[in-house]
C-alpha cells in the first residue's frame, strides 16, 4: 500500500481542529464477533440469575448512553460471515463473503478506519482476543480475495505501518517459498515481538511498533486463540492485558501522534456460539471488563474520548426460552470449563486411567465440572443421553460425541435454544459512549459505524 507521510504541522493543523469543535482523539472500537441481542441479554440474565433475580444485572456497556439497531447481511449473501462483516465494520463497503479489504470483485481494496486515522497523523491499534490474521482484524489492515489466505494476511500486516498489534499469534507464520517467516518480516518491518504482558512491560518502552502475541507455551496448545476466560490460568493473555497494553502504547506516542485510534475484538463469542456452547456467556462478560478498561479512560478524557461497542453479525440464532415461560440460566455458573477443554480433560483421563475410566468416575468428572446430579437437576433421559455418549467416547475414543450431549443438556436445563451452528442475519447492536456517540440511535447499516466514528474524530473518509 502506498506509503502515507504527513508533517508536523499537518497533524498540529488535525489536532487543533478537533480542540475547537469537540472532536474525538481517542476512538476505541470493540467488536464482539457473533454478539446479538440475545447475547448480550443472555449475559446480563445471567448475572441477575446469581442474585436471585428475575431481571438482569446490568454489565457496563450494554449501560452506555446511546444505542442502535445494526443490519448485517453482505455484498452478496443475506447472512455474512465474519470477513465481509469485518470489511463492513471496518471500510464501510460491502464485499462478498470469504473477502477481506476488497470490493465483491475481489480485486478492488478499501482502505480501512484504521487507515483514514493514521492518514490523520493518530496513532493506530488492531487487536483481538483470536489470531492477528483472522477474519475479523485482518478487514483493518489486509487486502485478500480469501480469508483463508492466513500466510498472506499476515504477510500484508507490516505493510500497514500501524503502531500496535496483538492477538494470540499468526497461524501459518511459516514462508510457503521458504523465505523469512512472518516473525521475521514483522520484526525486519521495525516490529518488536512481545510473549505475554510480563515481556510486554519489558519491551514497550524501546519499541517504535510492536506486536503482542501469548506466550510461545500458550501458541504450542492453541495458536489460534487466547484461551476462554472460563479456561484461563494466571499466566494466560487476557483481552484486558491486550486494551490495557493498547492504551499504554498508544499513549505513548503522542509525542509524534495525534490522539489514537484502536480496534479489539472479543473473537471467541463467536467461537462458543458456533459450538452451541454456553461458555460464550462467560467471554461476553470478559469482553465487558475489557470495555471497563477503556471506560476508566474515558472518565479521565470524557471530552476527547469515543468508545463504539458493536459486532458484525449473531451466531447461534439463540433463543432465550425453550417453550415453557422460564429461564434458568443459573445452570450456566456450574460450567467449570469450555467443551474444548473439556475434550482435552477426557482424552487425558482416558489415556491415564484406560479402563478404570468408568461410567462412575465419568459421572463424577461431570458433576464436578457441570454440576450435573447437583446443582444442576438432569432428568432420566437427560442422564441416560450423557451416559450413552460417555460409552460411544470410551469405545471410539472421540470425546466429541460426550461434548456434544453435554453442551446440549446445559442448554437444556438452562432453558435457551440454538437455531444452529453458524450465523444468523439477526440484529446486532451498537452501544456508544463519549464525544460524537449521539450518532448512535435508531437502525442503521453496518456500513455506517465506522463512517460515523470518523465523522466524530474529524478523519477524512477514502
């Protein structure tokens, strides 16, 4: 991409601009990937439900001033995916799905909020809870006909010039010609690489750009991902390490920069929705108290600061009632862990115990860990399900078959249901906060978020 140089004077010229008509110079924008209505409802129930309340209990940014209705669907499909989403939210153009940074003829790229701020002389962010080069923070910085193009992506991302990145790694960092990995062109690109917020602290001060990725244990488990909060360990990257080094960094170069501009995604809504897995209730709240963190920002700069919460599209199609006029999403709080954690806890007991792995100890591990036969009532064919596809794992050694029953009865018992594994063209919210957020009411486009965030910050549109 062409390489953007403005003076000294220019960015005094922006800076001086935004002073006298209220312009936002810092502009936060979290997208949680697959976050609906419900979602956001599911959660906030949730947290009423461990009170003892009928009602919610209401999490900060649902609590914000201003709030929108969102259409979602693509250049080319009534239900998108996350790549065209992502190019919405980020470019306000259309694409097909599959398409990141380009127009539906896959070869035409759009430039990105990102962009129009850095062209602004701001300081620039993208960051997310999954990998740096999926669908989602890819649509600020790359231009590819295939979000599966992981390699590409990444390669792309150096070129951008942008300040500060993080996410849990590349997922294909190695060169297909057998030239330099992605690692290398980033760092020959003027990137520092920091493994977790401890390194973080330790380089952020000499860097001039920097990456912060997990830690190179954590990568050897899941490079595709941080791990859900309901799985985390002490040592793990959190969404707010990753909005706190964001904020940290980004302020740091207001020497040479003009405000900031900075994008984090809660990535594994989403994940936890297309698994039909309650676990998404817990990452939606982790989300939130990532929110909380550009909050506290923001009650120090309330006259300069924007924060847009908001999400490309509903996965799940969930529904909060499954026929009889009740909740209990109370039977959530005794999920001790994600079903991906849960197939790995499985394997590991049965490569431990073998045949002592017993339908009795299966049982036990459940109630430990779902509060199945405790807190959480199953019924006769509820139990004799999990029974059966604790037999069908041990015989066949696919835990997927014990996950499945078990993320179904959970659901079961907490009374929600799911249309399906994949997306919806259900509404989306849009909860704004700060200089330029009454923008943010009625229903509109998708396309419109990002337009009106720059209008709010005084960036020129491309």
């Amino acid at each position: 991409m062409k390489k953007r140089v403005f003076s000294t004077l220019s960015i005094l010229l922006v800076a001086l601009a935004a002073l006298a008509e209220g312009r936002a110079k810092y502009v936060f924008y979290f997208i949680g990937d697959g976050m609906g209505v419900n979602q956001v409802n599911a959660a906030e129930t949730y947290l009423g439900a461990l009170e003892g309340q009928i009602g919610i209990k209401e999490l900060c940014f649902p609590s914000f001033p201003y709030v929108a209705l969102i259409n979602t669907q693509s250049a080319t499909n009534g239900v998108t995916d996350s790549a065209a989403g992502g190019t919405a939210l980020a470019s306000g153009h259309k694409t097909k799905n599959g398409a990141l940074g380009v127009l539906k003829d896959l070869e035409t790229p759009v430039s990105s909020i990102a962009h129009w701020a850095k062209d602004a002389g701001a300081a620039v962010g993208v960051t997310t809870s999954v990998s740096i080069d999926h669908a989602t923070p890819a649509a600020f910085y790359s231009h590819v006909a295939k979000r599966s193009m992981s390699y590409e992506i990444g390669s792309q991302l150096p070129g951008s010039g942008f300040d500060f990145f993080a996410g849990s790694d590349f997922v294909k960092p190695q060169n297909p010609d057998g030239g330099p990995d992605l690692y290398a062109q980033a760092q020959a690109g003027g990137y520092t690489i920091a493994r977790g917020y401890k390194d973080y602290q330790k380089k952020a001060k000499k860097a001039d750009k920097m990456i912060l990725f997990q830690t190179e244990a954590a990568s050897k488990i899941d490079n595709g991902c941080i791990p859900y909060a309901l799985d985390r360990t002490k040592d793990d990257l959190t969404l707010q390490d990753i909005t706190r080094a964001a904020i940290n960094f980004l302020m740091k170069k207001q020497n040479e920069k003009d405000g900031f501009f900075v994008m984090i995604e809660g990535g594994k809504i989403d994940w936890g929705c297309h698994a039909n897995d309650p676990v998404f209730i817990t990452e939606l709240i982790d989300m939130d108290n990532a929110v909380k963190v550009a909050y506290e920002f923001y009650q120090q700069h309330p006259d300069e600061t924007l924060i847009v919460i908001t999400a490309d599209h509903e996965t799940g199609g969930l529904v909060l009632g499954r026929g009889p006029y009740e909740l209990n999403l109370k039977a959530v709080a005794s999920q001790r862990m994600s079903m991906v954690k849960l197939e790995r806890e499985l394997k590991a007991k049965k490569a431990k115990l073998g045949d002592k792995f017993t339908w009795e100890e299966g049982k036990k591990f459940l109630t430990d860990n779902f509060g199945f036969w405790g807190d959480v009532k199953v019924n006769d064919d509820q139990a004799s399900r999990l029974e059966r596809s604790f037999k069908e794992f041990m015989e066949k050694n696919d835990p997927g078959r014990l996950s499945g029953t078990v993320k179904r009865v959970i659901s079961e018992c907490a009374l929600i249901g799911w249309q399906s594994g994949g997306h919806s063209n259900g509404y989306v919210p849009a909860f704004a906060i700060g200089v330029g957020a009454e923008q943010f009411h009625g229903r509109f486009d998708n396309t419109e978020i990002c337009k009106k965030m720059a209008k709010a910050a005084g960036w020129e549109i491309k």
